[in-house]
C-alpha cells in the first residue's frame, strides 16, 4: 500500500537575530492510509515546523533546504507552485491548529467560515447546498442546534466549541490527510477527551490519515497507531504505539513516560522530570541531540548523531546503546533485552 | 438602545460642563470685551453694560446663555454691532466643512492603500517610499508644507491657484496641506496594524484553506486591521472638518477657523464662546459616531 505522504529528509532552519535556528534537521517518516501518526516532542523539538512545512504555511523567515522531499500524490509538495499548493491546501491537507481561541477570525460568523472552505475548493456548489454542508458538518462534530449557531461569532463559542468548528471546518473538503497540531493542549481534560473520540470517529467515518502533533504521551496513547518521538530537531524513536509503551527504546522516551502522572502511582513515588533544558538550535549539538541531558551517555554519544537501529519490524530508535556490540553493563539500560 | 439612549445622555452632560467651563473662564480672566487703550466714559460703560446685560448676576447671564444656546443663538458679536455669532458659524462652517469633507475623503481614499501596499510589501521599496512620505507628512508642519507647494506649483508651475476656491483646481493645495498630517498619521496606522493582524493566528488558517494571499489580505485581514483606525477616525473628521486656522489663512479662505483665531485677537468673547461650543459638540458627535460604528464593524462589541 502507498503512504498517503511521506516526508524524506526535511529540513528546516531559520534567520534570527541571534543566528541560523536549524529547527528541524533530517526527518523521514511515511504515513499509511487511515492511520494516525502521533508525532511527539517538547517545545523546540520541531514537531510543529515539521507539520507546518507539509503546507509550507511557515514564517518568511523560514527556508526548507532543497534536499527536502515532502511526497504527496505523486508530487514534491516542496517544489510545486504557489497555485497548485493552494489547491492542496484545505482540498486535500487540511489542518486544525493548537489554539481555537485565536485561529478562527473574531468579525466572521462562523458558518461562513467554514463554507468558505467548501466554496474555495468547491466552486459548483450554490450558496444553498454549501450551507446545507455546513449544517450536517456542524451535526458532525455534535455542535448544538447548528440552525442558531451557524449565524454565531467565534466569542459566543467556547474553546471546545471553537475547536469543533475547527475540525468541521478541516473536514469540509473530505481531505485525504488531516494534520492537528496539539489541537486539545489549549482546552481542559474532559473537553480534550471529547474532542480526541470525535478525531477517532470522524477518522473512521471519513477514511481520512491523521498526523497529530503533540507534547502529550498520554494523548498519543489514547490516540495513536504509531508514534515518531522527536528531539532537538531529529526523529529518535518510531515504533507502534503499544511497542512504544512495552519497550521504550531510547532514553528520551524513557524519561518522557517516568514524567508521565499516574493515579496508581504510589504516592510516595516522586515524579520524575529530565534534568537540563532542550538543546539551543542556533548551535545544536553535534552527536546525539539528547545526550547532555542523558543518564546514560557514553563518550561515543557527543562524537556524532546516531544512525537508527532496528528494534523489531517497524521499531527503530537513535541510540548507540542498542547496537549489539555496546557493553551490555550497569548503565546500558536495554541490557535485559537481549536473548 | 438604552445604550444610544444613555451615551446621549452623557455627550449633553459633557457638553453641558464644556459650557458651562467655557462661560466661567471667559468671565473669569481679566479685562472685558470693551476695554481698550481709549478711554472711555464711565456712562457709555454702563450703557454698553447695559445693552448686553453685563450687570445682570452670572448665574442668570448664564442661563440666558444655555437658553439662548437651545435656539441656536450664541447671542451677538461684542466687535461686530448687530451681528450674531450663528451668523459667523453659518458663514464660516459650511466652507470650512466642504474643505474638510473634500479632505477626509482624500485622506481615506489614499492613507488606507498606501498603508496597505507598504504592510504588503513590508520592507520593499514601496514599503520605503509610503514610510518615507508619511514621516515628511507627520514632521513637517502645514505652514511649511503649504508654502512649498505654493512656491512650487502657484508660483514656479503655475498650475494651481494659491489662493480661494473659485474652481476646482483652487482645492488640491489646500486639501493636501489639510490632509498632509492625518494622510501620514493614517497610513503608518494602517501599515502597523495590517501587519500585525497578518501574523495572527486567524490569518494561517485563512491561508490553510487555500485562499490567495488577496483574498487572505481583503476577506480576513483588512477589517480586523481597520479596528485599530476607527479609533483614531473620530477625532481626525471632526478635526479637518471644523477647519484650519493656517490653511485657511494661507489660502485666504473665509473659513470658521479664520473667524475663530480673529476672534480672539480681538477679544470677542461671544465668538469665542460660541465657536468653542460648535467645535465641542460637533468633536462628540463624531466621536459618537465612530462608537456606534465599532458596532457595526466588530461583533464583540455591544450596545451594552
């Protein structure tokens, strides 16, 4: 089977005041239809420039280097025209962003922003049957009395509410890939639930893949078939999601699960934060991105960045300590999986 | 409604004490309406008192003013025997209004594109060119600005008159001289507030759902961006409309400005008074106006 998208060798740097900020550097990764790929990572990370570059909808500031593949339908979306992206954009790839408060314009009402989706891509359609959409989407996304609220103003909605409108709105189209980048992380914990089960059924309704980008594990559990764990611009772990969780096989994700709260958790368990603080793009690291912070980094950690090694099928992870030749001692943590 | 209902009520009270403020310090500060380097008899004094009902008790004279007021009468000029202030109001305002009228229209018609073509191409040449231009027009002051293009385009071209309004040609130096300040001041709002709505949130979802960077531009950004300027649009009407004392003056234009500054070199205190008024509630209305029209413009706001 094709991937619906995928994305070879991105990278992405910056011009700032204070240097070349190389936000992404190298990623590849594929995704199958009607899968959702969690793509997980802190704040600086590059999760979220990565997901922008899909629609190229970055900053100015922002340059892809050449060697960049995005493979969508057949094409380079890196290289394709202005004209051609823009039917893509929202036709194809729609996208839900992180704050639904601020993404959705405040002097629109908000029926008519989502028909506006319909009619840019749709240019047959009557103002009647475009409206009519609109209604059965908002039905969709389980908006009450869609009648009354379609004629509302973004400041009369909530934040689950505008959210909604959001995925309504992305859905529109029927697009063959979704991208939602940490679209629950601005709302509290019941409306986030809600919101992630709509995902998953409109996900199965619809056929549509998702990439959904988040700094939430716990999110990515709930969510997720499989999992890209990002860091200091780099992919360093991809594994399904239930090997991700059965054997973490980097450090990185180790210390992201011991971060993550429990209520069974025995209180007089601490939790446990990784130490340090992310690593400064304009000057990343020359080895491994995450070994300053790494309990177990080894002298080989800071000498260059490691190449993937295959855990199981589809598992690989960036860590010198799984290749079989490591020493299997005290501080190699993945020394009982050996056979 | 009882929004409209009760911002009336409190543009009558503003303008009630601006009245009332302007009629304490005209009776306050020292010399009258007739004093004068020649002396004059205590009897024509008196007279003169008298016919103008000085001695009457300032509460009174004042509610003889607020009435007078009420009918559209600001009473008689002090200077002028057997002219009435609304007289100079009625002579002055209509051309003062028509300039300014010309003017504002000339200032939005040009300040909003201009501002919009500088955010759009942000750090370009014509970027370089409005920005340039608009801090000339904010800097320079209109005496200088006027003198200039008089020097240049009456004197030097010859083709524009430098004084009065006899044809059309007569408006386009007043009306840039007039218009220079808010032109500029506008322009540089626009720029900055376009630009600050095109990094909004709002404006990547626009451009998410495909839109051409023109549609983002005039269906998402520009009336967001116009928020900002409507503020600003009350006080800068009111201001071009009531007229220019140094455009009026230059170009020899018999405008309310030109009776207002005479008439207070000359000490008409009626005048003063009356203008003063005029200018006051003609600044509230527009200000009022602009209120109601945020309403219309932005949703979130309410009459409440």
């Amino acid at each position: 089977m094709d991937p619906v998208i995928s994305i070879e060798n991105l990278s992405v740097s910056f011009q700032t005041g204070s240097g070349l900020v190389q936000a992404v550097r190298g990623i590849s990764y594929k995704l199958n239809p009607g899968e959702i790929l969690g793509i997980v990572g802190e704040s600086g990370s590059g999760k979220s420039v990565s997901s922008m570059s899909i629609l190229r909808l970055l900053p100015d500031t922002a340059r892809i280097s050449d060697e960049s593949k995005i493979i969508f339908g057949g094409r380079n979306l890196v290289s394709i025209s202005r004209k051609e992206m823009r039917e893509i954009r929202g036709g194809q790839i729609a996208m839900i962003f992180q704050d639904p408060m601020s993404s959705i314009n405040p002097l629109i009402p908000v029926g008519k922003q989502v028909g506006e989706m319909i009619s840019q891509h749709q240019h047959e359609k009557s103002r009647g049957e475009i409206q009519k959409e609109v209604l059965e989407l908002f039905r969709k996304v389980r908006i009450p009395e869609p009648e009354k609220r379609i004629k509302c103003y973004p400041h009369e909605f909530s934040g689950g509410m505008r959210q909604r409108v959001m995925i309504a709105m992305a859905l529109a189209n029927h697009p063959k890939l979704l991208i939602a980048d940490e679209p629950t992380t601005a709302l509290d914990v019941t409306i986030q639930d809600q919101i992630l089960k709509q995902l998953r059924e409109l996900r199965r309704e619809y056929g549509t893949s998702v990439i959904f980008i988040t700094h939430d594990l716990a999110v990515v559990a709930e969510l997720c078939d499989r999992v890209e764990v990002m860091y200091g611009g780099l992919i360093l772990e991809e594994a399904p999601i239930d090997e991700l969780f059965e054997h973490p096989s980097h450090p990185y994700t180790m210390g992201l699960m011991a971060a993550i709260p429990d209520l069974e958790r025995p209180r007089s368990l601490p939790l446990y934060p990784i130490p340090g603080s992310p690593p400064d793009m304009t000057n990343p690291p020359k080895g491994c991105p995450f070994q300053p912070r790494c309990p177990y980094a080894r002298r080989i950690c800071a000498s260059r960045v490691p190449d993937f090694i295959s855990v199981s099928e589809q598992h690989a992870s960036r860590c010198f300590l799984l290749d079989p030749d490591a020493p299997q001692d005290e501080k190699n943590p993945f020394k009982y999986r050996k056979s | 409604m009882a929004y409209i209902a009760k911002r009336i009520g409190m543009m009558l009270l503003a303008l009630f004490i601006i009245i009332l403020l302007t009629f304490v310090i005209e009776h306050s500060i020292p010399g009258g309406p007739f004093t004068s380097d020649r002396k004059v008899s205590k009897e024509v004094e008196e007279a003169l008192e008298e016919k103008y009902h000085l001695n009457d008790p300032l509460p009174k004279q004042f509610l003889d003013y607020l009435t007078g007021i009420l009918h559209g009468d600001f009473g008689p000029s002090y200077k002028y025997t057997g002219r009435e202030v609304s007289e100079f109001i009625g002579e002055g305002f209509p051309l003062s209004a028509k300039l300014g009228g010309i003017t504002v229209l000339f200032v939005l018609l040009a300040s909003i594109p201009m501002g919009i073509l500088a955010a759009v191409k942000n750090g370009k040449w014509q970027d370089m060119l409005v920005m340039t231009l608009a801090t000339f027009g904010v800097t320079i002051p209109s005496f200088v600005i006027a003198s200039i293009l008089i020097y240049v385009f009456s004197f030097r071209l010859g083709v524009f008159p430098s004084f009065g309004l006899d044809s059309w040609k007569g408006y386009i130096l007043p009306v840039i001289t007039l218009g220079g300040y808010s032109l500029s001041y506008l322009a540089r709002q626009m720029r900055s507030s376009l630009l600050e709505v095109m990094g909004m949130d709002y404006i990547r979802t626009a451009r998410a759902k495909g839109l051409t960077e023109v549609q983002v531009i005039f269906r998402h950004a520009l009336r967001n961006a116009l928020i900002p300027l409507v503020t600003v649009l009350g006080p800068t009407i009111a201001n071009l409309l009531t007229g220019s004392f140094v455009v009026e003056q230059i170009f020899a234009l018999p405008g309310l400005g030109v009776y207002f500054v005479n008439s207070v070199s000359q000490r008409d205190y009626t005048t003063i008074m009356g203008v003063t008024i005029f200018y006051a509630a003609f600044l509230l209305a527009m200000v009022f106006l602009v209120d109601v029209f945020y309403v219309l413009i932005d949703p979130r706001i309410k009459f409440d």
